[in-house]
C-alpha cells in the first residue's frame, strides 16, 4: 500500500514536518556521534554516582561541581610537576598510560576524597547547613584554581598530555545495527571505558550487600541504623569519602582524558547537571547513568547543529537560533527535568539532615 | 543599630555593647584569621613566579598595595584625592544589592544562588533600554533603564521561584542553572541585535544619558547613595512589615506558616523575585553607574561576592553593609597588588573562600537559615523539622 | 532458653544508683531497678519522669554520671547501641525504628545481616529463619511486604522480631502500646507473655495504669527521676498508682459536666479526599457537630483522620463532598477564611505545624492574626500591640516564661502548647478542631488543657477532637465517631461508650463492614 500521500500529507503540516525532519536528523546523525556522546555522559555519570552515594547516605552534595573542578586542575598540575621526573615518558600502545598519568590520576582523586572528607566533616560533624557547605566548596574550588592557575600558567607549561582512546578493529564498529553501540564504550579511554562497569557494580553493590542495605538505611532513617547498632556518623563519612573518587575520577577524565589541559572554570555546570541525572535516575546508579546519557545527547546535538546543521526547513529554524542559545539547552533542559519529574520522585527521607546523636555525651 | 526583632526592644539598654560584640566578634575572628592565612598563600605561591627571588616580606607588599589601592596613601588625602575610597565604594555598591539579594532569600529559607544571572539580565535590561532612550531627558532615561533592569532581574527570579512554589524544582539548582543561560543570552544578544553594526568586536551602544550620575568625583556614582537606602529598606521591610514577618516565618517553618494561614508558596515566588530585583539593581549598578555599554564578556564576581557578602553579615541588611565594604575593598585594592607585588588579584577569590571556611566552621552560621533550604522537593513534603536546627 | 530461667543466680539485669545529670535539670537521681528471668517489670511514670534517660542509659545513649549496670550480677560499661545489643539487650521503641520504605526482612536483618558472603546478604536463608521465628510466636509474617504497608500492630511484631532475631534475652519495650487498639494491645500481650515464659526479660515502660497492672509481674514507679515507689499488681490498684506517679491525688478524669448542644455548627457531607501521593483516603464521610458539643474521632492512626482534619481547616482541598459551618458553606476555604469566620485548629505536631520555635512567644501568639489589626496598621506590624496582649494571654494562660521575647524554642514542651492553646482559644470560635493536643504532656498540663476544652464547649463552641489516645477521646468526647478506612463506621455515645466496642470498631469497621471493607480494596 502505498503511504507517500500521508506522508506528504504530515510533512505538510510545518510544525510536524519540523518535528519529522528533527527524528531524522536524530536518527542520521547521533549513531555516528555515539563515542562523542559517551565522552559527554561520562562525567555526568560519574558525578551523579557521587550524588547516588551520598544522598542514599542522607548527606546532600552540591559541592560535586567544585570537587571535579579541583581534582581536574589537580591532575593536570602534577602531571606538569610529575612528567619531567619521570624523563617525559612516551604512552604505552594501552590507552597511552604513562607513569605521570597514573600519578596524575591518583592525586586528582585524592584530592576529590579529601574535599569530600571536608564536607563531610562540615556537614556531618558541625551539622552546617550542607547546601551551603557545598556551595563553598565550589566557590573555593573555583577560587583557588584561578588563582594558581594565573600563577602557573604564566610559565606556560607542559602537562603530561592525555589517555589514548582504545581503537576497537573496524571489523567491530562497522558492524550493522550495533556496529555503533561497539565503538560507543569501546572506541574509549581508560576512566570513560570503566565508567559502565563502575555503574553497574555500584547498583549491585546498593541492592545486594551490607554496606548497600546500611547506606539505603542510614539515608532513610539515620536513628533507625542507630539503633541496631550501625554508626550513622561513621558510616557517612565512609561513604561521602568514597563518593569523592567517583568525583575525583569525573574531574580527571576531563583534564586527562577528554582534553590535555585544564581551563579556568572547565566544569561549565557539570556537577549540577549530574544532581538533575540524579534525580531524574530516581538516585539508582543505573538510572543516574542513563540519565546522564540523555543529557550527553543534548549536550551533544547542541554542538553538532553548529558543525552540521541539518538541511531544509529545520535546517533553517536551527541555524537562524543564536549559537549560543543552543550552548544554553542543556541547562534549560537540565530544569525542565528539575520541574517536570522531580515533583514526582521521592528523595531519601533523611537527605540532607544532619543527625544527632541522641542524648550523646 | 538596632538589629533585633520588633519585640526585641524592651531588652536592656546595657547590653547593647555587649550584644554588639557577640555579633561581630566572630566574624572579625574569620577575617583576621583568613587574612593572615592570606600571607601564608602568598608565600608558598611565591616559588611558582617565574623569575623572581624569594621574598619573605612579599606579603607585606601585597597587603600594603591591596590597602593602598583600597583607600589611597595619606599622601593623597592630603591633596585632596580621594579616587581610591571612591574606588572602593564604586565596587561595594553592587556587593550591597547582591548581598541584599542573597541575604533576603536566606531568610525566606531560600538560596539564591542565582544573583549572578540575575545580575546580567538587569544589566542587559538596563543597557537595552538605556542605549534605547540614550537622547531622551535624563531623568526619564535613568529611571527607565533603571526600572527594566529591575523587572528583566526580578523576572530571572521569578522563574526559579515559580518551579519552587508550584512544582518543586530545587532552586539551588534551577538558579545555577539560569546562570548559565543568563550567560549564552547575554553573548547572543550583544553579539546579534544589541552590537555596534560597524564595531569589530561585540559590544553595545553607550547609554547616554542613561548612566547614573556622578555624585562624588571622580567616579562615584548615585548607586553608593541607592544601595545604602536599598539596606534600610530591606531591613524596614523585614522586620517592620507584614509581608517581612510572613517571609521571615517561612523560612523559619513554612510548615507552621502554612498552618497558619500564610501561603508560602506565593512567599516563596514573591521573595524570589523580590530578591531577583536586588540583583538586578547590582547589575544596574555597574552598567549604569560604571561600564556604561556591555561586552560579551560583561561580567563580575559579583554573583559569588555576594553569597559571601551575605553569609559574614548573617543576612542582616544593615550588617551587609560593612561586609560589602569588606570585599569591596579587597576588590578594589587587588589591582594595584598585582601590579606592585605580582600576586594575581585572585587571591581575594582565596581569602573569600577561607572566609567562608572559617564561617561554616564557627557554629554561628548553623543558625542562619532557620529551615532546611532544599526545603520542599516534592510539593507536600515537609522543609527540615525546625526542632533539629534549634537547640 | 531453658539455661535462662534459674531463680538462684543473679538477675539478668540490675541497676544500681544510676543518677544522670542535664544542663539544669536531674534526669535520672538515684534509680535502682531489676529484672528476673521470665518476668515483665514494669517502669511507669509520665511524660517527662525519666523513664526514656533511664533506658538510653541502659541501651548506651547516655552515659550515668554515677551507678552501675550489672548483667548477670557482674558490672559491665555499655558502650552503645551495637554493645547493648550484643550483650543480649534490645529495645523497641515508642516511635518505631523502622525504615518504612526497606522491607520487613531487610529491617530484621538491618545491622545484624545473614550473609552469602564477605559482600553480599543471604536473603533466602534469612527469610527462612524470620518466617520461622514468626510461627514460633503464631504468627505468619511476609519477609518480602514493605514495612510502609503494614499495620502499626504488624510493625510492633516486626519489631519484637528484630529483637528476637539478635537472641535478645533481656527486651525493653518503650511505651509500645500508645498506637495500638484495645485488641491489638491484648494480642501483644500475648506475645510477650509467651516471651516471658520463655525465659526472657521483659521492662515494660507505660504510662498507663491498667496496662501496667494487667502485664507487668512489678511496678516500679519513678517521678521527677527518683523511685518513689515499687508494687506488685496485686497490692495496688489505679489511684494508689497514680498518686505515686503524679506526687498527689489526681482526678483520673476530668468532670466534664453536662453538655447542652445547641444548633448544628460544622456538617460534613459525602467528603472524599485523596493523599499526599493521590491515593483516596476518605470515601464519603458524614458527621455533624452541634454547638457546645465535643465529638471525637476515634481510630487507628491512618485511617483518613488527618485527611479529614485537613480539609476540614482548609488544608486540604477536598475532591468531592460538602462542608458547612454554621449554615454556610466552607468547602475548600482557606485556612485564612476559616480562621476569620471563628474556626480554631491546634495541630497535632506543635513543633513542626504549630509553633515557629526560632520565634518569640508574642510573635508566635499572633501567627494568625498578625495582619490584622490592633496588631498591623496597613502593611506596618505594631509591635507594642502585640508584646501588650502577649503579656496578658501569657498571664491567662499561665504559660510559665522569663519574658514574651523569649523563643518558642526555649518553653517546655507543656508551655509550648499553652501558647498554641492561647493562640487559638483565645477569641469566639464556632468551631474548635485539636489533633493529639496533649501528646507527650505532663499530667497538669493535660489537666490544664482538657479544663480549657470543656470551658470552650459551655461557651457554645462546637469541638472536633481527633487524638491516637483512646483514653482522651473516651474522656472528653460527648459523642465519639469510629473512623475506619476513610469512613465513619459507627457513632456512639461519649459517656456510655464501651471501650472495648470502640477498639473493635477501630480494628475491624465493624464486622460487616469490615467484610465489604476488604470486598472493596482487593488486597
């Protein structure tokens, strides 16, 4: 039977055809993009499974932003510092490790669990206001880099460059149908390739173990935990300090891993985008990590209509859309999902309450 | 300065000095305390200059260039110029406005971290306009440009505000967020219909007749005068209105408030957008009273400034004052410092963030917001039990 | 468990001189107290005697400042809860400590886990070991159901469970049977007696008299933190004990006189309302409160009767029915509008709902009205007005306060609703709605409150009286309506109501009822 009429038909209508010629366009261009998107949405997930772990615990961490911008600035200075002790190294034919590298990655996330052990202790163990507590940790992140970023930079010196993508054989990734999803998590780094392992780990360990059914509990009713014995104070510590790898290895990935270089205020909102993720994953690691995937879409489509708008109609409406208002739709998007579905999802009971002991002395 | 509630007057007059230094006493403690924390940085950043012998006094050039650039030399005073207290009053003036906006939120047991955005778009109402009616009569120019940044700032509140109230979107998160967009805006704008056509790069039309005037030479403009009458105000509206006791009740409860009879929803979408407002007039203030056009670049540290402003005056209008002035002056003077001792003016960026350390760690700041700020996630949950922040 | 029951040895637990000391205040001064293998000891005192000090002691949330803790004769210093616990030693406590949203078996397990493995939980054999546990007690028990999904009576089983679970020998019960109903309490009792013939320990905390000489093998009794008095069930009897709790004689109930209803004032009809989460939690109720008249809602806690409280006060917009007061129509007011036209509301939780604590006692005294005047002249507010009639509701109401500028958050607990009292007694009502108003109060405060109630009801006010304490309905109330599952199932008369038929109307809705009940709602 032949259809081409209706279609013709639908096309006519100007906002249906725009929104036909929009799927299309999707469905033309994001396969292709699938390792660029991965790139994106690997930060975000990264920084949401730091939300997952410490708002199941009851600690509210908005201060996400600021660690990754830290660990990122982190790595890249010693690897400047490391680099020339270890004679300039060349990469490895795995992901480009070099020694450098690895110390950068590792100081980058200590510095994470550190910044993470601060808000702890401010927002554990003085029951500051954790919103606040946060929110200083991302304004003296981002004070703090800028300043010894003005400081070093004047040098200008070398970093220890970046990890190597994996180049999965082109037998794989030019497979038909899942060809893309291949070179997708696999045409990856080191900290990007992990991620998916880290999610999935991580949503096992929540639903299965002790240390998950501890935090779930802890998070939801702190006295509770208390008394079978659990402490609420230590288990929360533990947890926000483990939080900050996840985050120490989101500012590394984009410092080390997506870039060579750190730029002043690099994060560009990340960290509270990942919170949306968050939310919007209804605090599970998986859901945080699809989450996260759609917004790297978003993120994604909004550079591609720069690099290659479509043809047409849409082409036209898009293009005649200011730059940088297309810049701005992951974050106007990242609000949509706080209005639209946070309404409907329901927090940890005792998210972003201090606990006191009871009667303590 | 009678900082207390209505109620409060009947305490003894005795004890006016004494509650006068409960009040300051800790936040002097930080400053000293992140001051001299600021040597200790400026020493160990020293090494990392390129080219230049270690100093152990380098500190004190610094903080003896950053006062300079502050308020001048005696020497100046003496000849009659007094452009750098000027300087600094230029630069607390937005600082008061933000910190107005800041603080006001807080006590609705709102955080609004969006003064920034808030700030661009009444800059960006302000210079539309202003560059519109840059012929027209003064008065007219000033005042409309003045009153559209005002609306454009209290709209970018609004927004936030209004998911809060009505379908529970964060507004820690939502205003971040407006940030951001407040940004791709701005560039859209001054580099598409806002921009000189034959300039090469993106920048607007002057404002003309617009600009606010000059009140002390050489550069102090009428926003000095405008964000003192802007702290009383506040504070009259605070603590002498019915509206203030509903805001303040709300943020102490909204629970209660509720029960009682208030709706804090529309509080919440009034005061964001009051607060909205203030930041737009921070913006204002430094288009109308200072760069007179916008880059695509324009922008301050006004936003984060304030949110420090805010916390070290414990949200007391009258207090954000002298806080403003605080940072005011490190702004102000950090120029001359670069210049004279090579330290980058960011290291203000890193006494403001030791400042904010030591605040959170004294236990003063556990009480300056009354309720759980993340406050209603899901429309009918409830903010943070207030019995757990009162002991 | 047969090992437990030897009579010669030392008790299982004794205390000794245990005095524990607060900013200001003695919570705990001087008390001893022991428990024998396969005896219920009960410790009766009211809100605020010491009871709660003395169990954290016990349970290692406080440390005494003098005395000792012996288990089996020997001196031991408990460190907290997970020592307590390990010690044999388990509390259920009076607000479970239950996370609603985990299920049962990962609440029994919580802390004390069965597991697969270093990492991983052994759900199977944990459930296998709950479900057994359970029908050792007779009872059936779904490790897998939610705890949110339960019934208060199955959440104290869950938790005696959790106790037994941890081979608790020694089980101290903090007030467990202030949410329960009439039967659901004697089905506990059940339960524990079957604990103590087993040879468990068993410290019984009430302030209910009939309770505590129904259960308990002793007595102790404490006031103001001090023993005052111990007894076994079979020399005492309520007013001896009550005057040992409370330090004189006390009237067990108020004289609550005659009531003359006049016109009819509040009428609710086919009122339907839906939860928080949209779920429909009132089916159609009907009532009709006359003037100077005090009706009381009695049921289980999350029948609908907070829903219906809600809407009536205006809290709640209600999707379909009819509200009238006084002959007009309130349906969906605001609770502006109906604190304008004389409707007064105290709400159950004073901390969260009634008082601004962070306020002053004057500010909190014109939470309503603090717009209207003499206390706002336009948009000013008038501070003298409102500190001058602060000072003298303060005084009327004998709200026991250094100065009207003092925070809510400095008043004991009684003082704190004796402003909400003055807040909204204090003035001509139509209608008068009180949810729990004496929940955690001591006994003059209760007195106090309940005279001020009664006084409202000869003054013509028409009373709504919604409380989880079935004494204080039963005690006030000229008329009481059974909620059961968003309805009103019966309506019966306050003076004559036989309190066992009201427990059993709260549980079951009646018995036919209670068959089209569960018709209805496919489980």
């Amino acid at each position: 039977m032949d259809i081409t009429w209706l279609i013709n038909g639908l096309y006519s209508i100007p906002i249906l055809g725009l929104a036909f010629q929009l799927v299309g366009y999707l469905v033309a261009i994001l396969p292709g993009n699938a390792a660029t998107i991965m790139l994106q949405a690997t930060p975000l997930a990264l920084a949401a499974m730091t939300g997952v772990i410490c708002e199941r615990s009851g600690v509210v961490n908005i201060g996400i932003e600021g660690t990754m911008l830290a660990s990122a600035f982190t790595a890249w200075v010693v690897g400047i510092a490391v680099n020339p002790l270890f004679g300039n190294p060349t990469g490895s034919d795995i992901f480009g490790i070099t020694m450098p590298l690895l110390i950068a990655l590792a100081a980058a996330v200590l510095v994470a669990v550190l910044i993470s052990g601060v808000h702890a202790w401010m927002s554990i163990s003085l029951r500051a206001d954790q919103i606040i507590s946060g929110t200083i940790i991302n304004i003296a992140a981002a004070g703090v880099t800028g300043y010894l970023d003005q400081l070093i930079s004047k040098s200008s010196p070398v970093g220890a460059g970046e990890f190597a993508a994996f180049q999965p054989p082109d037998a794989l990734t030019q497979l038909p149908v899942v060809g893309w999803l291949i070179a997708m998590f696999l045409n990856q780094g080191p900290i990007a390739m992990s991620t998916v392992f880290l999610v999935i780990g991580l949503q096992i360990w929540l639903f299965r173990s002790r240390w998950g059914l501890r935090t779930r509990a802890v998070g939801e009713h702190p006295r509770a935990a208390e008394t079978v014995g659990i402490d609420v104070i230590r288990l929360r510590y533990q947890n926000v300090m483990i939080a900050g790898v996840f985050a120490g290895l989101a500012g590394a990935f984009l410092s080390m891993e997506a870039t060579n270089s750190f730029q002043i205020g690099m994060t560009i909102g990340r960290g509270f985008i990942a919170l949306a993720a968050m939310i919007m994953g209804r605090w599970t690691p998986i859901g945080g990590f699809l989450s996260a995937l759609l917004f790297a879409v978003f993120l994604e489509i909004s550079q591609l209509i720069k690099i290659a708008p479509p043809s047409g109609d849409l082409g036209g409406v898009m293009t005649a859309v200011p730059a940088q208002l297309w810049d701005a739709l992951p974050y106007i998007l990242t609000i949509v999902v706080l209005a639209g579905v946070v309404g409907r999802s329901i927090p940890p009971a005792a998210d972003g309450q201090p606990y006191e002991r009871e009667a303590a002395t | 300065m009678s900082a207390g509630t209505p109620t409060a007057e009947t305490r003894d007059r005795v004890s006016t000095a004494a509650r006068l230094w409960s009040v300051v006493a800790v936040p002097l403690a930080v400053i000293v305390g992140s001051v001299v924390l600021g040597a200790a940085v400026i020493l160990l950043s020293e090494p990392l200059i390129p080219g230049k012998a270690f100093d152990p006094w380098l500190w004190v050039t610094a903080y003896q260039a950053m006062i300079q650039g502050a308020i001048g030399t005696p020497h100046e005073w003496l000849a009659g110029d007094f452009h750098a207290i000027v300087g600094t009053m230029v630069n607390t003036a937005p600082l008061v406005f933000g910190g107005l906006a800041v603080g006001f939120g807080f006590k609705a047991g709102l955080f609004n971290i969006g003064v920034q955005g808030q700030f661009l778009l009444g800059a960006l109402g302000a210079v539309t306009v202003g560059v519109w009616l840059a012929a027209a009569p003064a008065p007219v120019a000033i005042v409309c440009a003045t009153l559209a940044g005002m609306a454009l700032g209290a709209a970018w509140g609004f927004v936030p505000g209004f998911l809060k109230a009505f379908s529970g979107a964060h507004e820690v998160v939502s205003t971040i967020m407006m940030n951001y967009i407040a940004i791709q805006l701005l560039a859209a704008l001054v580099s598409g219909p806002l921009k000189v056509p034959q300039s090469p790069q993106a920048i607007t039309y002057d404002v003309g007749n617009a600009a606010w005037p000059i009140i002390l030479p050489p550069n102090g403009h009428l926003g000095i005068l405008l964000a003192v009458i802007a702290a009383i105000v506040v504070w009259w509206i605070l603590f002498r209105t019915t509206w203030g006791f509903e805001v303040r009740a709300t943020g102490a409860n909204s629970d209660a408030s509720r029960y009682a009879g208030m709706r804090p929803r529309l509080i919440i979408v009034a005061t964001m957008t009051f607060s909205g407002m203030l930041a737009g007039l921070a913006g204002c203030c430094v288009l109308l009273g200072v760069t007179h056009s916008m880059t695509s670049s324009f922008g301050t540290t006004v936003g984060f400034d304030s949110i420090a402003v805010a916390l070290l005056a414990r949200s007391n209008p009258i207090l954000i004052m002298p806080s403003a002035l605080l940072f005011g002056a490190m702004r102000a003077g950090a120029g001359l410092m670069q210049i004279k001792a090579e330290i980058p003016a960011e290291l203000v960026d890193v006494i403001q963030a030791m400042i904010l350390f030591a605040l959170v760690a004294s236990p003063v700041i556990r009480r300056l917001l009354h309720a759980d700020p993340r406050g209603e996630r899901h429309t009918e949950s409830a903010v943070a039990s207030v019995g757990d922040s009162v002991p | 468990m047969a090992g437990l029951s030897g009579t010669i040895q030392a008790p299982p637990l004794e205390m000794r001189g245990i005095t524990k000391r607060y900013p200001g205040v003695v919570a705990n001064d001087g008390i001893s107290l022991d428990v024998r293998p396969g005896e219920i000891h009960a410790l009766l005192g009211e809100n605020g005697a010491g009871k709660t000090t003395l169990m954290n002691v016990l349970y290692g949330l406080a440390t005494p400042d003098e005395g000792q803790i012996l288990l089996d004769g020997e001196q031991v210093r408990i460190s907290g809860p997970a020592d307590a616990i390990a010690r044999g030693i388990n509390m259920v406590h009076q607000h479970f400590m239950l996370v609603p949203v985990l299920s049962v078996a990962d609440n029994i397990l919580l802390g004390e886990e069965t597991m697969a493995n270093r990492v991983f939980l052994d759900r199977k054999e944990a459930h296998r070991r709950i479900l057994e546990l359970g029908r050792s007690f007779g009872f059936e028990i779904d490790p897998e159901a939610k705890v949110s999904t339960l019934s208060v009576g199955w959440q104290q089983r869950v938790e005696i469970l959790k106790a037994l679970y941890r081979n608790a020998r020694i089980l101290v019960l903090d007030e467990p049977t202030a949410v329960l109903t009439p039967q659901e309490t004697e089905e506990i009792f059940v339960v524990l007696r079957r604990l103590a013939d087993q040879g468990h320990s068993i410290v019984f905390i009430s302030h209910k008299l009939y309770e505590v000489l129904e259960i308990a093998d002793r007595i102790t009794v404490i006031r103001r933190g001090r023993v005052v008095g111990e007894r076994r069930p079979t020399e005492t009897n309520e007013d001896d004990l009550a005057e040992l709790m409370v330090g004189r004689e006390v009237q067990l109930t108020v004289d609550r006189g005659v009531s003359n209803p006049g016109r009819p004032m509040l009428r609710v009809s086919g009122l339907e309302a839906t939860d928080d989460r949209g779920h429909a939690v009132l089916g159609g109720v009907d009532l009709e409160i006359r003037a100077g008249e005090i009706l009381g809602i009695a049921g289980v806690a999350g029948n609908g009767q907070d829903e219906l409280v809600e809407a009536i006060v205006g809290l709640r917009k209600p999707t379909a029915g009819k509200i009238t007061l006084d002959g007009r129509d309130i349906t969906g007011s605001s609770p502006r509008a109906l604190n304008e036209t004389g409707v007064a509301y105290v709400p159950a939780d004073r901390h969260r709902f009634g008082l601004i604590l962070p306020f002053s006692i004057a500010d909190n005294l014109v939470l309503t009205s603090y717009y209207r005047r003499p206390y706002s002249r336009g948009v000013l507010r008038d501070g003298a007005a409102i500190e001058r009639d602060a000072i003298s509701a303060v005084e009327r109401f004998d709200i026991r306060t250094p100065s009207v500028t003092a925070r809510a958050a400095t008043l004991s607990g009684g003082n704190q609703q004796k402003v909400v009292v003055a807040r909204e007694f204090d003035r001509d009502l139509k209608l008068l709605v009180l949810d729990q108003p004496t929940r955690g109060l001591d006994v003059g405060s209760i007195e106090f409150i309940h005279k001020q109630v009664i006084a409202k009801r000869d003054a013509g006010t028409a009373v709504l009286l919604v409380s989880a304490e079935l004494d204080e309905v039963l005690e006030l109330s000229d008329r009481i309506a059974v909620m059961y599952r968003g309805r009103i199932v019966a309506v019966l008369d306050g003076p004559t109501a036989d309190k066992n038929e009201v427990g059993l109307l709260m549980a079951t809705g009646g018995a036919a009822r209670a068959e089209a009940a569960t018709a209805e709602v496919p489980a």
